[in-house]
C-alpha cells in the first residue's frame, strides 16, 4: 500500500478536527480571490480525506465539512443544519422520506478493509475469508492462532494472542459496506445480525469514525477492525488480505477497487443512485476484484436556495481534476456510466 506523506497527514489534521474551513482559507490565499460564499456539509469519515483536499483545489467556494459519520450525515440534511450531507450507505426508505426529497449521488469510489494488530505478524501478509472474518465478529473465532485461521495462513506464526474485535459504534457507512459483504458470504451473520449502518454487534470493542477506530486497533495488540483505506495509510496500519470469490487474497488498490467496480452497468444503475459492489462473482472478469469496494454518495436536497453553488462544487468533484486528486489516498476514478448517472441526478436540482 502507499504511504503517502505530507498530503496525507494535512488530510487527516483536518478530519479529526471535523472542519477544513481553515484549508479552504489558505487555498484562497495561494490560488487567488475567492467568492465569499461558503458550502457546508457533514457525514462520512470516508469521504473526509478527499473534501479536504478538494478544498485546497477548488475556488469558487468555501467548503466547511464535518466528518461526524454517515448516521450524522444523514440526520444533519434531513434537518437541513447544512448544504449537503455524505453517506457510505443508499438512503433507506425511511431515510428517504425523513430527508424530504433529497436526492443520492455517487461521487466518490474507495474500500473498506479490514485491519489488524497482530504482534509478530509481518504487515499486510494476513490471509482472511468472509466466513473467518464473520465468525471473528460473531465471536466463534476467538484467538489467532484458530485452526480456522491457521490453515489460511500456513507457516506465518500465528499467536495465542485473544482477539479483540473493534467496530464502529456510531452509524457508519463503513458499517454498512462492512455488514453488506459479510451478509453476502454468511448465511448466519446474515440472519442474525444483518446489513445497516448501526447494527448489534455480537462482540468487540466499538470505536467512533474511522479516525477512532483506527485508534483502537492500533493501540490494542491482538485486535481486528475495519476503516476505509484512506486511514490505513495516515494510521500505519497492517491489513489483512481478503479473499475474493475468484480465490485470489487482495489488498484495496486503485486497481483492484476499479476491478470490483467493473459490476457497474448503465442499464442496472436504478434512478436512485443505490450501487452495490461488495463480493464480486467468481468470474475471469472479476478476478481481481476487492471484494469490499463501495460508492461513497453526496445528499443533496432536491430544492435547496443553493443549488447553483452545489451543482457546481459537485460537477467539479465529479471531474479528472478532483478525481485525480485523491488518487493517492486510494480513491479510484469513478466509472463513466456512474459519473453519467451521476449528473443526470444532478441536473435535476433546482432552487
């Protein structure tokens, strides 16, 4: 994985403090007059790293963002306390009609990946499946050097060290990506605990955003948990390589997230945005394909006194500039039918 330097560290200065107004201030200082207007948004951890850096790129506006998780987002632009919401996670129905005719665009393709604390274990060289990583959170698979494990990882060494399972304990869209997957390849994490942003969890440790996830998982030696990949690469954390249907162990890459994404046809892109690409098929095609890749989505109400502004900012982030941009905190280009999908959704907000 990259470990990016400098641009990764000012990313995630301005996630933990939940603002990035002051990057957007030291954009305009170096890119030239900006308007006075201001865009505010809240939600996704996810998706915090990349608003941070299209802030210091884009100009016509000041973005204010809060990376409070997709739960909050959610909340937060149904009450319309800001310009625009982010989620890792489609709007339920209820969700739906709770936001008053907002509408889901996809604006951003990343992963979620399982991460680890393992003391002895080199990094990034542990092997999982979705039925080990189920029983882990299920709480049948309790130390690491579990049968169950130990044949997946044949001479790594593997501790009796108890595992420690850490999730997120506020509503995430992380969560949700995470849940859909297991869901998919468990029969019984499917009936008994199922797929959503906030779940309940049957054991573990809970952990707040990304950024308080990370924090556990790397402070607790023996412990799993999940973050969007981004938070791999500023926390220095170790993952774990996840088992496609296709047999092969990846690592999220911008290659391997586009692999995944290759699920997406125009012809299968419903009206309301909602894109599943967890657990591709077994197939020559996906082959190489992470099998915990996701769309990220901006919420956006369908009328709103800013409509002018956000059509813009999101038609930019939706372009090679922006979307190049976050490359290195593994962001992939978004596919062109999603991007078409996208602003079709778009032209349809008015003030």
């Amino acid at each position: 994985m990259p470990r990016n330097g400098k641009l990764v560290r000012i990313a995630f200065a301005l996630v933990a403090a939940s603002l990035i107004g002051a990057l957007a201030a030291t954009s305009a200082s170096a890119g030239g007059k900006r308007s006075t207007g201001t865009l505010t948004g809240a939600g996704s951890s996810l998706i915090g790293p990349a608003v941070a850096v299209w802030s210091q790129l884009y100009k016509p506006e000041t973005i204010n963002y809060a990376a409070i998780g997709s739960g909050g987002g959610i909340a937060q632009i149904s009450a319309r306390n800001v310009d625009f919401g982010a989620s890792d996670a489609p709007l339920t129905k209820s969700q739906g009609a709770g936001c008053h005719s907002c509408v889901q665009i996809p604006w951003a393709l990343t992963a979620t990946s399982p991460v680890v604390n393992i003391p002895g274990v080199p990094a990034d060289k542990l092997h999982l499946t979705g039925t080990v990583l189920a029983n882990i959170y299920l709480g049948n698979i309790t130390t690491w050097n579990d049968p169950a494990i130990k044949k997946l990882n044949p001479g790594l060494g593997l501790p009796n060290t108890k595992i420690t399972p850490v999730h997120r304990s506020d509503g995430s869209g992380d969560t949700y990506v995470f849940t859909n997957y297991l869901s998919k390849v468990n029969h019984t994490w499917k009936t008994k605990v199922g797929c959503a942003t906030t779940v309940s969890w049957p054991s573990g440790v809970g952990g707040s955003h990304n950024d308080g996830v990370a924090a556990v998982v790397r402070s607790t030696p023996g412990s799993i948990g999940y973050v969007s990949v981004a938070y791999t690469i500023a926390n220095h954390l170790s993952l774990a390589r996840l088992k496609n249907a296709s047999g092969k162990y990846l690592l999220p890459t911008i290659a391997t997230i586009e692999s995944a994404a290759q699920l997406v046809k125009s012809e299968r892109i419903p009206a309301n945005n909602k894109i599943s690409i967890t657990n591709p098929p077994k197939s020559t095609k996906y082959q190489n394909a992470y099998p915990l890749a996701t769309f990220t989505y901006v919420l956006i109400p369908q009328q709103t006194a800013k409509a002018a502004q956000l059509k813009a900012f999101v038609t930019w982030a939706l372009g090679s500039t922006a979307q190049s941009a976050i490359k290195k905190l593994v962001f992939a280009p978004m596919p062109t039918v999603v991007v078409k999908a996208a602003k079709k959704t778009l032209a349809t907000i008015h003030s």
